[in-house]
C-alpha cells in the first residue's frame, strides 16, 4: 500500500515511511503542489495511490465521484512530524484491514 501525502503533510515524511507504505511519496515531490484537489485526486487514482491528507474536501470528491482513490483522514490537528509518523506506522494493520473492504472509501484515523 503506496501513500500521496497532501501538501498539508511534510515531504520530510516520506523516508520514513517507506519500510511501512513502500512507494510513498509527497504531492510536491511528484510536481502536484499548484494543482485542485481534483487533480491531486486523479493522480493518486491513476498511480495507485492511497491519498493521506487532513483536508475534508477530498472526502467530499470521494462522496461525489467515488473510488479510487481510497483515502486516509487524518484527525490529529497540527501535531509534529513524529506524531504523524506514529500514527501511521501504528495503525497500519488496522488502515489496510478497512480499506480492503470494497464498501469502504475511507478511514478516520487520530
């Protein structure tokens, strides 16, 4: 499971992720930071992404138009890189398990 993290998430991130989400990259660092959210949603659906962001309105995109591709909310406010790092890394078993399920679009996670 690849992730696209938002522009509202670190590309610092990124390295740190890969042992967990092996192909994970940053909107920034794939050219995508001037893009709408429906852009940045079409990529990560096209590449095989699962999208990482703190911004409802890819929830909404997902409500309209559907999947892929899947996404993961974060619900943690303005925490540092370490928090968010944790939280992904802890909770990846739990992250995979739902968004395998077909009827499921999306996960909250904090």
């Amino acid at each position: 499971m690849k992730l696209l993290l938002d522009e509202n998430l670190s590309r610092k991130l990124v390295p740190f992720l890969q042992d967990d989400y092996p192909g994970t990259t940053q909107v920034c660092l794939v050219g995508l930071e001037r893009e709408t959210d429906r852009e940045i949603r079409d990529y990560a659906a096209d590449n095989g992404y699962i999208l990482v962001t703190k911004d409802d309105d890819f929830r909404d995109l997902a409500e309209v138009l559907g999947t892929p591709p899947k996404l993961i909310l974060l619900r943690c406010g303005n925490r540092d890189k370490a928090a968010v790092l944790r939280i992904l890394r802890e909770q990846r078993e739990h992250i995979e398990t739902l968004l395998a399920s077909e009827e499921i679009g999306w996960v909250e996670v904090a």
